[in-house]
C-alpha cells in the first residue's frame, strides 16, 4: 500500500478509535501533543480502509517519527470471512513474530503496530532475489500451527460464497458470470484436486504484492492482513501468489490483469524450489514436477475464488474499485484454462 494526502482526521477516524489513539500516544516521551493525529490514507487496501497516524516528534531531527496503523473493517466484508476468528489469526502470528503487534481495538477496527518496512510493489514479485525470499517465508509460514481446526477452508469458503453471490446478483449477472454452473464446477475441482494434494497448513490466501513487506536491511518478508487466511492446501496458496504476478492494483485500471505476465515454467520453478529447498532436504526432481502440475491445477480454485469475491465485493463494498470488472478478470482464464489443466476427461462431472 501507498500513502496518499493527507485526510482530515474528523472525517475519517471513529471517536472510539481517536480517545485510543490518544491515549497510546500519551504512553509515548517523545511525542509533542497526543491529540496533534497527522492521518494519511493508504492505497492498494480492497477489503478495508487503513491509515497510517503519525505525531510530532519532541526531536525534529529524528527521522522516525512515532507510527501506527488503523484499520477500519470494510461495510458488509463479513460475509468473506469470520472477523473473530481472523482476530485470533492476527494475534497468533504477532506473538510468532510474523506480523505487527494489535495495539488496539475499537467497535469498527483496531489499531496495528507500524512495520518499519517497505510494502512491495508489482514489478518486485517479478525479482528473482525478492521471489526466492518470499518463497522461503510461505514455507516457514505453512508449517505454523495455527489456531483453529485443521480443516480446509477452500471448498466450503467457495460453496458459501457462491450462495451469497447468488443472493446478491442481478439476473442478468447471474447469467452473465454463469453463475448456476459453479456449484458443480466448485465439486468438479474438489474431485480433481483435493485427493491429490502434497501439503496442508497455515496459508494466507492473498499473498498479493500489497500484503508482502521487506525490510530493506535485514531482507527479511512479513506477510501483513490475515482477513483470508486459514488452513488449506499451500498449492492453493502459491497458485494465488502466481496469479498476483500479473496484477498491479496502483494503475488506472487497477482492476485490469495482465496474463501476459504471469510466470513462465522457468519461473514457477525456480520459486518452488526454493520452497521446497527451504524444508532443509533436497528434492527429487520427481516431487518439484508434482508440486508444478498441481500448483498449475489449483490457479483454477484462485480463479473462482477471487471471482465470486469480485461479485459479492460490488455488492456490499464502497471501496472505489471495478469488482465486477475483476470478476471477469478472473472468471475468463478459469473457463480457457479448465480443459487444459483438468483434462477433457476430467473436467466435466460423469
């Protein structure tokens, strides 16, 4: 995410949220005035509203200010996901050290530690160098033991929200997304995919270049904002990740893919070795080419996935965002693509 302007306080931070804030800042010496917010608006954010609160500093010469992030919930996002559970999830990975410490909590949002890190852009998910080290951190973060049953999310995720789409959608955009299809094309892939995989974990299920941090010393990774992560197949998880490489959201057209860039096999390779490589043992190369062809497979559930996201988001999301545009995005290469990656046997239900 980016900063943008500068935006008047009043307008944007809930009373609750402001008495919180200042209080924190009150904890803090080197802090002129706690009521003096300098609030910016942050880009790239679909989900929610964030923004980064700085104070002044009692020492103009010091070049970190004091910084926190608020994050007010998006209207109507709940039907993505359970908000109390995605709390538990934000906490769990705080206390690993693998994202920002939970300052606060009001009715709409709550208050995150700053990351003293660059959030990627597009162009980094493309640099071999970057790509490798993202790589070795989904693999750490996969074998975490996260809160919560060990049960996969996906297919009941995608069975839900293709009923709420249903309920949300226009006639003639139930027909236009062939939105009656999904449910057996949801079981078609669940046939075709689920028995067959290497790996379940903790997964973050929208490792899009936004949610991505780097500390430009240390090159360490975080993985920021948990709203979709639980357990599931990590060949789902690195499938998403490959479909982001040909997304930038800081265009014009911040709805619009480019498939031209999505990795080529070279690519996709070198990535999962590296992931494979950072267990601690060697591969066979045997294991690499299973990881690749099912890693292929499931762009197919991301597709669905991010495309029903798409037309439930138009529905019940404020965010200034073409999200019916994006679903088509998403939608147009699961239908391309399905005869290929399945089979023509195996992609359609007997």
């Amino acid at each position: 995410m980016e900063n943008s302007k500068s935006v008047n306080k009043e307008d944007v931070i809930p009373e609750e949220a402001k008495v919180k804030l200042k209080k924190l800042a009150s904890e803090w010496d080197d802090i002129v005035d706690p009521n003096a917010l300098d609030v910016f608006r942050l880009k790239g954010a679909m989900t929610n509203e964030v923004y980064q609160i700085k104070w002044p500093s009692r020492n103009p010469e010091q070049q970190r200010s004091r910084k926190v992030l608020v994050r007010i919930y998006g209207k109507g996002v709940d039907v993505f996901f359970d908000r109390q559970n995605e709390i538990k999830i934000f906490e769990f990975m705080s206390k690993q050290g693998q994202g920002p410490r939970l300052l606060g909590r009001f009715q709409s949002g709550r208050i995150e530690e700053f990351i003293r890190a660059r959030t990627l852009s597009a162009p980094d998910l493309r640099d071999p160098e970057i790509s490798s080290l993202i790589a070795a951190k989904m693999r750490e973060f996969h074998v975490l033991d996260m809160p919560g049953p060990k049960t996969v999310i996906l297919w009941d995720r995608l069975q839900n929200w293709l009923n709420v789409a249903k309920g949300l959608a226009s006639t003639e955009e139930a027909k236009d997304f062939r939105l009656d299809l999904l449910k057996d094309e949801i079981v078609l892939l669940e046939r075709n995919l689920a028995g067959n995989h290497l790996s379940m974990g903790c997964c973050h299920n929208d490792l899009q270049y936004g949610n991505i941090m780097m500390d430009e010393e240390t090159r360490s990774i975080t993985f920021i904002d948990y709203e979709y992560a639980g357990y599931n197949h990590v060949a789902f998880d690195i499938a998403n990740h490959f479909c982001e490489m040909v997304a930038d959201y800081h265009t014009e057209t911040p709805h619009i893919m480019d498939f031209r860039k999505y990795p080529d096999l070279e690519e996709r390779k070198r990535f999962l070795s590296t992931y494979l490589f950072s267990s601690g043992r060697s591969p066979s190369e045997q294991e690499l080419e299973k990881l690749v062809q099912e890693v292929e497979k499931y762009t197919l559930a991301s597709h669905l996935f991010w495309g029903l996201w798409g037309i439930i988001s138009h529905h019940v999301n404020k965010i200034d965002f073409d999200y019916l545009g994006y679903a088509r995005q998403r939608f147009q290469p699961y239908w391309s693509k399905k005869s290929e990656l399945l089979g023509s046997s195996d992609s359609k239900l007997i």
